[in-house]
C-alpha cells in the first residue's frame, strides 16, 4: 500500500520499531527524494526496486537487521549523496557500481558482514 503515495518526497520512519521488510513496492514512489527508515528491526534484503528511485538524494538504512547483499541497482541512484547502510547484517561484497554515483558525499557500510575488496 506504500507504493500507492506515488507525490511523496520523503518517508521518515526512523527511530522506531518498524518490523518486517522494507516492501518492493517502495520502488514505485517516483517522487520520492528521501528515504530514511534507520533505528528501527527491518529484516530481509533491500529490495532492488529502490533502483527505481530516480529522485533519490538520501538512503539511510542504518541501524536494522537487513541481511542479504547490497543491490547493484543502487548504482542508478545518480543523484545519491547520502548512502547509509552501517550495523546491518548485510553479506557479499560492494557492488562496483556503487562507484557510478558522482554525487555521493557520505558512504558509511561498516559493522556489517561485507567481503571481498575495496
């Protein structure tokens, strides 16, 4: 039902309580320009339909328990300054096209389960 808020431009939902998983129909949220659901026990993965997120200036999923790997759509995020994913549970290691976003000022991954190289 989330998806259907198709003119939102930010979703602040942090420092919460919030369960489950972060739905895929968050990618259909055109408008959005921030997503912010740190501080709260989301699990499951990141759904790669956040790809779709064009607006995108700011992912912040600090501070849950998402497991799986960091998907590779994130790297046609263009506008992605802020990409905060740390004290996840996350596996596998960086996508390289993480390197594609230009934009990025602020990357923070650590306390996660990340492998394989810079």
């Amino acid at each position: 039902e989330v998806g259907l808020l198709s003119g939102l431009g930010g979703l602040e939902l942090y420092n919460n309580q919030l369960t489950r998983s972060i739905p895929s129909e968050v990618g259909l949220l055109s408008d959005l320009s921030s997503l912010n659901l740190d501080s709260n026990q989301l699990t499951g993965s990141i759904p790669s339909e956040v790809g779709l997120l064009s607006e995108l200036y700011q992912l912040l999923l600090y501070n849950n328990q998402l497991t799986g790997s960091i998907p590779s759509e994130v790297g046609l995020l263009s506008d992605l300054m802020e990409l905060e994913l740390y004290n996840n549970q996350l596996t596998r290691s960086i996508p390289s096209e993480v390197g594609l976003l230009s934009d990025l000022s602020s990357l923070n991954l650590d306390s996660n389960q990340l492998t394989g190289s810079i």
